[in-house]
C-alpha cells in the first residue's frame, strides 16, 4: 500500500485554462477518497497527473513520501479504470483481466482470484459482448486490480450505466477497494455515489479544493455555500436574508417573514458583523408543526407541491423568499411595527408562478416585501415564488394537499449561515 500526497498541485494548459489550483490533500495507506464536483472542475485531471498521464504546472506528487513527478505512468504502478470499458471484443473475460500480466509467472492464478473478489468466476470463459453493462465494468475493475498496483484510480466508472445498477454497483466497488486495502481515488459528479463508497469526501470547483472531510462532515458541516449547495439530494433550501439585532437576538428577513434566532445563540456576534447573509436548510432539518414554535425559529407557506415517495412525501412550500436590499440605510431604518406583524401573523404567501406564468404579464402590482415597505426587488431578481422550501415529510402519518398553509419549524443547530463571499458563518 502507498499514501498518495498532493502538495500545491496546479495545471494550467497551453490555451490557458487552469484545471487544477494549489491543491493540497493527503490520501493515508488503503484510503479511498472520492474527488467530488460539477463537469469541469479538475477533478479528472487530478486523477491523470497521479497517473502521469500529465505533467503538473506547479506542485508535485508524492507517493509514499516519494516524489514521482518524473517518473514515467509505467514505472508507477498505478491502475486506472474510465467510463469506458476498453475491453478487447475478442478475448474472454479470463484473456481480458490476464492481458496487463501477460507471460508473468501464475498467471491463471492471479486471474482466478481476481475474478473470485469481483464475483466473476462463473463468466470468465464468456466475451464482452455475453456480459452486461455492469459485468463489463467489473471486468474492467479486475483487470486493474490483478496487477496489484499501489494506487488504483477510477474515473467516473459508473457514470454510464443506468441508475438502478449505478446503486447496485457502486457497494461492490468500494467493498472490493476496501478488501484489496489499495490506496485508492474515486472521482465522480454524483453526490450520491461520493457519500455512499468515501471514506473522505474532497469537493472541487474550478480546479480549487473547497472541504475534504468525512462524508457526514461534509453533508452537515458545509464549508461554502457551494458545498451545501452541491450535496443532499434534495438540495438544500438557501435564502438571501438581511440581519439585524431585536431584544438581543438575531433577526433574518427573508423577504416575506421573519426568523428568529434563539437568545444565546453562539453566532450570534459573528451574524451582526453582517448585513447580509445566505440562509441555508437542508430538507431533514426542517418538520413540520402546528402550532408554531414559541421561540420563532419557524417559517410558513402555502403547498405548492408534493411529490409522493412512498414512504415518504417531498414538499414544496411556497414560503416567498426574495434578496433583500444590502443598503446599511434600509436596515437602520426598518419599522419594529412592521416586524412585530410579521412574527406574529405571517401574510399568506402568493402563489407561485411557474415557468408558463413568468411569460404572462402580471394582472395587478408586486407586492411589497419585508421589513422594507418601499422596498421593490430589482427587474433582475428572483421572480415571486422562486423562493421554494422544500422538506422531508413521513407518509405514514398522512401528506399534506396543494394549497394547503404549512407551518415549518427550523432545527437551529442544523441553520446553516454564509457570508456575502460563500464562507461558513460559525
């Protein structure tokens, strides 16, 4: 086994374009690390300069403390597995994992275990062309592994396959990496298949590493507004609100109501050093109540939608977020009456206008918003009814019906805060 090091790795190709910047990440002996991010962010490119496959800009590569920056892809021993199979046609499955060995001594044996771990014993003497999408791909993984290599790398190996079999697989690729104990990169878009086979989760953007954590560190702990965003499947609900001090605790607007944080808060100081912030709440964080929270940690809405799961109904809550102006004035000047009807008796939210509707002129004037009474949102802002909470509701006791007012209590623990530049407010 082979720790993989990363010290200030960059790549910048010959157009111009910087693929990979300053990254840094320790991979440990037998790790299986998932590079996480959107199309384009780096993420394979990083796979191919582990493998030699590219030479770094700035930075270098270590293995084992060692580095191999000029070190040759064949003199590494590093095994790599694509999308695509690139299997031979005409060959077995035996031929095609043995192919890498070739006249090695034991060969048969190698094969056979091989085969063994990847439960492909019973079609070894079958062609590509017999086997299914998921079998190719495991044939592929085998004919990696057979070498024995120091690190294995996999890039968006199942991105190809249908979705049913993507979860199938991708339990038997990371038990394999795990029993093998090959130090290994993972790299896919799929945030799902990243938090289920990870042992670490390192998250990229335009070639810049923004967390590396464990997958629950990830999911509940977000460095950036990006990660939050990034993760969770639904997404996570994010609003643009304005802060301001009531009675010693912190206010939120969020265009149409209010949220309250609790007295005591510990974000509190580090919340009032901002005008405005990005609110940020994942779907299982939220439940809905009635009645309301009495310490204002809650939020309302009408049902605009739900999508029934089964064992559980996924709603979309009408709950009128809107930004809100980032001018000091406004804040100092915003009505406490105002506020007192805001948190007292929420206005009901209008109905969203969806995507038919946005194309349609308007039959009567927007409405006015917040604490901010004179307060029109700018022609480029979101349209009325963009701002959307969605939440996890269990079936069992009964889903709620279109049209119907909601009230949604917010778990402030799990109230996730970002600052104007997408970081972390703690």
């Amino acid at each position: 086994m082979t720790a993989v090091g990363l010290d200030h790795l960059g790549k910048v190709f010959d157009d111009g374009t910087v693929a990979v910047n300053d990254l840094s990440l320790d991979i440990a002996d037998g790790e299986l690390v998932v590079l996480l991010g959107p199309s384009g962010c780096g993420k394979s490119t990083v796979l191919r300069l582990v493998a030699g496959l590219e030479a770094p800009t700035t930075g270098h590569v270590r293995f084992g403390g060692q580095i191999v920056d000029r070190l040759p892809t064949r003199d590494r021993n590093v095994a790599m597995v694509f999308q695509h199979y690139a299997l031979y046609p005409h060959l077995t499955v035996a031929q095609n994992i043995g192919f890498p060995l070739r006249s090695a001594p034991g060969v048969a044996e190698l094969v056979a275990n091989a085969a063994a771990r990847l439960g492909l014993t019973d079609v070894l003497d079958r062609r590509p062309a017999q086997l299914s999408g998921g079998e190719r791909q495991l044939v592929a993984m085998a004919r990696a592994l057979v070498r024995q290599p120091r690190v294995f790398l996999l890039d968006e190996p199942l991105a190809h396959l249908d979705a049913g079999l993507r979860a199938e697989l991708r339990g038997e690729v990371a038990a394999t990496a795990r029993r093998v104990g090959v130090t290994t990169l993972y790299v896919t878009h799929d945030q799902a298949e990243a938090l289920s086979v990870a042992d670490r989760v390192a998250v990229l953007r335009d070639g810049v590493l923004q967390q590396v954590g464990t997958p629950a560190e990830v999911y509940d702990d977000p460095a950036t507004v990006f990660v939050a965003a990034f993760l969770g499947t639904p997404r996570a609900n994010l609003f643009e609100g304005a802060v301001y001090p009531v009675d010693g605790r912190v206010a939120v607007d969020l265009g149409s109501q209010v949220l309250m944080l609790p007295a005591g808060d510990a974000r509190t100081a580090a919340l009032l050093r901002h005008e405005r912030v990005t609110i940020g709440l994942r779907p299982d964080a939220l439940r809905a109540t009635v009645p309301a929270p009495a310490d204002g940690a809650s939020l309302h809405g009408q049902v605009r939608h739900v999508e029934n799961h089964g064992f559980e109904g996924i709603v979309h809550l009408d709950a009128g977020g809107l930004p809100t102006p980032p001018a000091h004035t406004m804040i100092e000047t915003a009505d406490p009456a105002h506020l007192a009807g805001l948190l007292a008796d929420p206005p009901d939210p209008e109905p969203r206008r969806g995507v038919i509707g946005r194309l349609l002129p308007r039959t009567e004037p927007p409405r006015r918003y917040g604490l901010y009474p004179a307060y029109e949102p700018p022609a480029d802002a979101r349209d009325i009814g963009d701002g959307d909470l969605v939440l996890r509701i269990p079936a069992a006791g009964g889903l709620p019906r279109p049209g119907e007012s909601l009230t949604v209590a917010v778990d402030p623990a799990r109230l996730l805060l970002f600052d104007s530049t997408g970081a972390r407010i703690r």
